[in-house]
C-alpha cells in the first residue's frame, strides 16, 4: 500500500512509537494524535502520524 495512504492500526503506532500499547490508545483517545474511526476499528494515517512526530520535537534550549 502507498505510505502517504496507509492507514495503521493503534497496535501498529504502538510499535512505530515504540511505545506501549496502552499508552498509543491514550493518546489517540485523547484526540492527542489524529485519527478516524471506520466502524468500531480506529485507524490513524501514516502521513498525519509522521506530521504529529514533528510537531513534538523538541528544541533544545540554550542557558548563557
């Protein structure tokens, strides 16, 4: 399947995190990383996950 429309799972995002499964099904509950819901399944886009990603980086902050 082409990534820019590929749909995962919240286990998938887990493993992409590389974090618990618990943890990817707060953060998609939450509404913290966008998803649809198609049926009962929830599915979150790789594209709009890849965006969230970099939307948490973190600059480091220099102290003088």
């Amino acid at each position: 399947m082409d990534e820019k429309h590929e749909y995962l799972k919240v286990p998938e995002v887990a493993g992409v995190l590389r974090i618990a499964r618990s943890r990817a099904y707060e953060l998609v509950g939450s509404g913290e990383i966008p998803s649809i819901r198609i049926g009962r399944s929830v599915r979150v886009n790789r594209r709009e996950l890849d965006a969230w990603l970099e939307g948490q980086r973190q600059t480091k902050i220099e102290h003088g």
